[in-house]
C-alpha cells in the first residue's frame, strides 16, 4: 500500500501563474506543469536563501522530501528556460499556513 503524501504549508502564491516563452504563439508550446509547493519551495530556497533543512521546516516535511521537491522543480524550470516551454503554476499536495491563510484562497488540486 502507497503511503498517504503529506500536505505541504504554503505561505503564499505567486502573482502570476502563467510564463511562456516571448515571439511563439501559445498554441505552439509545449508546457511544464510546477505546483504551489514546488513554487513555494522555489521562494524558499532560491529566493530567501533557507537551507533545505530550515525550507523543510517550514513546508512541514523532511530535509529529504523539500530536497525532492526543490529537485522537481528546478528541473522543470530548467527544461522550460532551455527548451523553449512554457510554465503552468498549478495543483499539488499542499494547505495555506494558517496565518495566511485568510489572505489568499486556499485551492487545493491533484
């Protein structure tokens, strides 16, 4: 039997949730999928610096798990920049923190 995944905190969401590629037309281009969690282990991270270990902490999973999640997500935006897809910020397995949870909607998808 799979083990249940265990919901990732996110603090927030990003402002836009759509990024292609300028001068080809969007029917043209392939697209990565990047989950709120994977976003928001981006910010944590690449953005304000954390550790694995303290992103971890903060996401409510293991330094290994954040280490698989920040792996995903570097990968797909990597294969975006460099082969010219676009990037579609959506679902995962992941609940608004609490403190926050008042400031943005909370839309959890698979």
């Amino acid at each position: 039997m799979v083990r249940p995944l265990k919901q990732r905190m996110v603090r927030q969401k990003p402002k836009s949730d759509y990024f292609k590629p300028r001068g080809i037309p969007l029917r043209e281009l392939e697209e990565n999928i990047l989950t709120i969690d994977e976003t928001e282990a981006i910010r944590l991270a690449d953005l304000n610096g954390l550790s694995h270990e303290q992103a971890g902490e903060k996401m409510g999973v293991s330094r290994q798990t954040f280490g698989r999640i920040i792996s995903a997500a570097r990968n797909k935006i990597a294969d975006a920049i460099i082969n010219g897809k676009a990037i579609n910020i959506e679902g995962g397995n992941f609940e608004m923190h609490p403190k926050f949870q008042g400031k943005q909607r909370n839309r959890r998808q698979m």
